[in-house]
C-alpha cells in the first residue's frame, strides 16, 4: 500500500489534487503598471488615451459604458517583440508563450542603481547572483530590480526628466543593462529579459546595443515592470501575456509573478 | 525511510520538483484572436488600427520598428469589465487577478448553436453538463463553445451580417448565454463567463439581460474566445491576463488553457 501510494504521488506530482490548480501554494503578484493618463511614455510619445464613447443610460432603459483607446506600442508596461530592433524577427504576436512563461531569476541592482542612474547591469553581477544562486537555467525570466518602480509614475525620477520632445530624449536618466551582461544572458538562454524602467538600455543609450544584441537572437524585452521587489531572487514564476498584435513591435503586457507561499 | 520519503512528496506537493514550473505536465494553449484588420468587432465600430511610427534603419545606422495601436474597447478576444452594463461595479483595472484564473468547465452547446444562430445555453444545457463531470465549482471560469470560432473571421458567417452600422446591428445572428443560464451560473459562482461569439448576450437581444446580471454582481465576461475545442469539458485551467487599462469598460484580453498531457 505504502508504495502504491508513493507510486501514485509521483505519476500525478503535478496534479496531486485535481481541485487544486497549479498554481496552489503560490500568491499571485500583478507586476504591470495601469495604463491611464499619466502612464510613462518615451518623451517623444503623447501617452496613452482613454476616451469615452458611451457613459449613462441607453434608449432601452440598461446602464452601459463604452470606450476608446489608443496609444503609441512601447509606453507603460510592454513587451518589446524582437522586431522592436531587429529586422525580420518576431512580432508581438509571434513570441511563442512558451518564452513567455518560465521560472523568475530576479537580480537586484536596486543599491548601486538607486546611486547612480547610469547603473548598468555588469558581468560581475551575473557572476554574483550564480554564485548565490546557481546558473541562471535556460528558459528562465531575467528580471532586473533597479529600484526605480517606486518612482513611477514621477518621470522626473523615473527617468530624469519631464522634458518632452527631444529635449526629453536629450536628458534621459536610468539605469539598464550593459551589453557584456546581455551577452552572458543571452548564453545562458534566457526566455526574455524584463526591466523596471523604461528599456533594458540604460537613458543615456544612443546606439541601444542591448535591445540589439537581444532581439537579434528573438530574446524579448519586457520593459515599465512592476512590484519586482515582492519577487524572491529564485522560485518564483512569471507569466507575461501580451495583447496579441499582429505585426505588432510591440504590445502592452500584463504580467504576474507566481511566488511561493512560505 | 519511505514515511520520510511520502511526508516530502506531500508537502510540496504544488513544486514536487523545483525545477519544474508549476504548469509543468499541461499543455498551453493560446485562447486569443490577433488584433489586426480583420478582427471581428461590433457593427458599429471601426475596428482595430495599427499605425507605422517609424520602420527603417535610423540615423544611428541600425533598425528600428514602432507602431501605433487604437480601437474600441470591445472588439476582438477582450474582457468585459462589469461597468461595461453596471453602474459603479469594477473597471478592467480593477477586475481581480484570481477572478481570471482558474479551473476551466467547457460547455459545449456547438451541434445546437451550429444549427441554430439563435440558440441561447439552457438550464437544462447546464443540468446535463453537471449530471455528467459534477457541479460546476464556485471559481471557475465557465467557457461556452458555440463552436462559432470556426467561423473567425468571417464577419458574416461568425456575427451574421457583414453590414456595418445601424444596419448591421439589426442583423446580427449568433448564440450565447439565456438568462436563465446566467442565474444558474451566477449561483454557483462561476468566477467569469467566456464564449467564442461577440456577446455572452445571443445576437438578437435587445435587452443584453446576462450581461447585466453577470456584471451587477462583478462576474466578468470574456467575449471572442478562440480554440475552446482544444480544452477537454472538465480539467483544464484558464489564465486570462488582460490589458490593464484604468477605468477601463474592457480591455483586450490574451487568454490561455492550461490543459492537462494526456
């Protein structure tokens, strides 16, 4: 009996109560920002618009809302699809979810990035993590922590300037990821790479050899993330679900972290 | 030995082998329409607009793609937030993350509806559903295939009318819930309704009974759904992640089965 049992634990681990779903034993994180009037955009961009198309009582009596929105592709929390910078690689709605899903490795930058918003993510810190960690597994999620969500939604401080135009453009300030670390996470064979500031490059970019140097090889950026904080280094999972354009270089993305419960 | 051994499987019983995602040993499947020109939306709308910014190589010498995106707020596979028919209830923002996760029951009406665009789920649908796989559990997502996804996205075969406007309102012909089905699944607190039509409401209504009783009680609905004869009646899982928009009446939604390998 007792090995029967055992047996029968082990066919149906992943199921071994079928009231349970999966994701029993994890809380739920909601690691998008909302798209409103004062969602972040890149300061070329006019931001996001909501407007109403019906608000009040019908003809028939009946209560009923409506709306219109509208947006530039890579404002508030998004999914840069490779094709974002990289001719002839995967739209938004070509990702496959499987690169989409994976295990969370989450490194935090927040202390040097807070200091310095030129911050980028080093080779050294890879190294740091794995050595506390383990190797960053193929497939996983590498999210970069650098503290700036809970400047949202200030653009000052999210990204140095409430500058719009290219004057904005000209005083971008925030941290991001070096391209020797892209390098090391792109060997590793990491699913996408997400970010909680507005690109993975860091503000003073002018040649974005980071979002380059990844979606060339149809790695994703998530970009705007938020609630990284409430994310463990390692264990926990993410689920990014972007709006499905088609041809699209870019989508809003709503994103969840699955973190275990103690 | 082996207690120690069966006390381990026990209690990880969610994350038997670390390694492993907790959707490990489920299938994924995609449950969206792409939003593109063709996206099915209600007569009276426009439809779904993607707008080239820039495609090209930059000054800088490399490529660059961005886009943007505008539509009505309730064409294509996208979720009704309950202020959609009720006044003061939750916008898209706002609708809860576990309300859009969780075990899928697929109710499926196809061989009535094919033969009947009028046809509406009955109680007595919803009856022999119970009588066969048990009553449907409070939390979960109740997904309607009317098998009319076959049809996507041809507007006269999947709505009934090719007419736009007015015109095309006074024609539409396609299935969806009876008031009465949505009372028996409201007090079995189904956790939202789904369906592969553009209303939880059949095409000829007038009067959009289900979803205002649906979403006078914060039950959301989930409208254009794809693929839902790739998920078995009982045992999937549905996680429907959409976009975040504050104040939202709906938003486009990207849904996904988690469905049980073999």
């Amino acid at each position: 009996m007792i090995s029967l049992t055992v047996g029968l634990l082990l066919s149906t681990s992943a199921e071994a109560d079928p009231k349970l779903p999966p994701w029993a034993g994890f809380s739920v994180v909601d690691m998008s920002h909302s798209f409103a009037a004062d969602t972040i955009y890149w300061p070329t961009e006019e931001g996001f618009k909501l407007r109403v198309g019906f608000e009040g009582i019908t003809e028939g009596g009946y209560y009923y809302a409506s709306n219109y929105y509208s947006a530039a592709d890579h404002g508030g929390t998004h999914l840069d699809a490779p094709k974002h910078f990289a001719e002839g690689k995967q739209a938004a709605d070509e990702v496959p979810l499987e690169r989409l899903m994976g295990p969370a490795c989450v490194v935090d930058v927040s202390e040097q990035a807070l200091a310095d918003p030129d911050y980028r993510l080093s080779e050294a810190d890879v190294d740091a993590w794995e050595n506390q960690h383990g190797r960053i597994p193929s497939g996983c999620i590498l999210l970069l922590n650098t503290g700036y969500a809970r400047y949202w939604p200030d653009r000052e401080k999210y990204m140095g300037t409430n500058l719009l135009g290219a004057d904005g453009v000209a005083n971008l300030r925030f941290p991001g990821l070096s391209r020797e670390s892209a390098v090391v996470l792109a060997a590793r064979g990491v699913g996408a790479v997400g970010i909680d500031t507005p690109s993975i490059d860091y503000g003073r970019s002018h040649d974005f050899v980071v979002h380059r140097y990844l979606y060339e090889r149809n790695i994703p950026g998530f970009e705007n993330v938020a609630n990284l904080h409430s994310l463990p280094p390692k264990g926990a999972y993410v689920i990014a679900l972007p709006m499905k354009i088609a041809d699209g270089s870019g989508a809003p993305l709503r994103i969840i972290g699955l973190v275990p419960q103690s």
